[in-house]
C-alpha cells in the first residue's frame, strides 16, 4: 500500500537509479504519472515530459482500449469488428482534446526529443496494460535508445504483456498484487490530478 503518489514516486525512484549515467528522458502518463514523474526525474537529474497520447475506447466499452491517438499518429491493437468510421471520428476527437493539453502544457517550453534516449514511461498503475501498450507503440516511433516502464503497481497479467512486446526493454513495478482490482485500491490517498496541477508540477520543475 503507497500513501500517495508522492510515496510511490521516492520508492519507485530508488529502482532507478542505475540508469542515472544514461541519455534519457522521463515521459510521464498523464495527469496521475506527473507527480510520480517529476520525484524519478529530479532524482536522476534528467529531463521530465509528458505522452501525449489518449486512448480510444472500444464502442460498446469506452474503458477497454483498443488503441491510442498522439497529436501526429494512431496506433490500432485490438481493433477487430470496430468500423473505419468510428476509429476516425475517435481520433478526431481524441486529437482535439491532445492539441488543447499540448497548448496547456507547453506555454512555457517545447516537447523533448526522445530520439537516441533512454525513455522511462512512468505512471501511477496500470490495471490491463492495453492503454500503454498503445502508447509504448507512438514512443517506439520517435527512435528511443531504449524504452524502460516504471510503475509502483499493477497485476501479472498486465506485467506479462508488457514483458512480451519487444518495444519494451525492461519493466520495473513495485508491487504484483495477486487480488487486483484498481489501481486506487493500492493507494490511501488516490485524488485524481487536474490539469492546473499537472502544469503547476511542469512548470515548478523547469521554474
């Protein structure tokens, strides 16, 4: 059981540290894997961003994702039966919502380039893995060094496939509960993080 994310992000920190030498870049899922994020970035003195990427839910199951949209590219991994027409009307919505979190988050500075770099994805948890998976698939795309998931929690269901793709070069989590159910039944304190906080976290690390 973590406190909160703050708590999750100094143990998970403490796993990390053996990349400190390396070219990296820590990518943060947001909003709930900033304040986790900013504690592994700052303690191996690197660079902190967010992935921009959404989901797209499956249509009779918004929950269950079926792949994900970044502001340049989709990527499908469970898309059978679910119709073109949907896939592009998600995705242009999806990418609305993007373009006005990248406008939020990137007053102040422009994206990392992730290119040739060790690429730590940090989250609060992961409960199917079906959402970073899609995401793991964007970052692969923009030619990281290597791609390195860090989470505190998540079931062995969600670890295995994670651990199966090739993209990804090692994933590290804390705790493997065998009764999994949510990610927030891990953590006493599980308030979700909003936009203003997300940019204040941003902001204060590159302030």
């Amino acid at each position: 059981m973590f406190k909160d994310r703050i708590d999750a992000g100094t143990q998970l920190k403490e796993k990390l540290l053996k990349f400190k030498d390396e070219n990296m870049v820590v990518l943060a899922i947001p909003r709930g894997g900033l304040p986790i994020g900013a504690i592994v970035a700052k303690a191996l003195m690197t660079p902190l961003d967010v992935a921009l990427t959404k989901k797209i839910g499956h249509p009779n199951n918004k929950e269950y994702a079926i792949g994900a949209v970044s502001l340049e590219d989709t990527v499908l991994t469970e898309a059978k039966g679910v119709t073109k027409g949907y896939i592009n009307e998600e995705t242009i919505r999806i990418r609305k919502k993007l373009q006005q979190r990248h406008n939020q988050y990137y007053k102040k500075r422009s994206p990392q380039s992730i290119k040739d770099k060790t690429v730590i994805i940090v989250d609060d948890g992961i409960a199917t893995g079906n959402t970073l998976l899609a995401t793991i698939e964007l970052v692969s795309k923009q030619n990281p060094k290597k791609i390195i998931v860090a989470i505190p929690v998540a079931p062995s269901s969600a670890i295995k496939k994670l651990e199966n793709t090739e993209k990804v070069d090692e994933v590290i989590c804390l705790r493997v509960p065998y009764n999994f159910q949510a990610v927030g039944q891990f953590y006493t304190i599980f308030n979700q993080v909003s936009d203003e906080e997300a940019i204040k976290i941003l902001d204060g690390f590159y302030g």
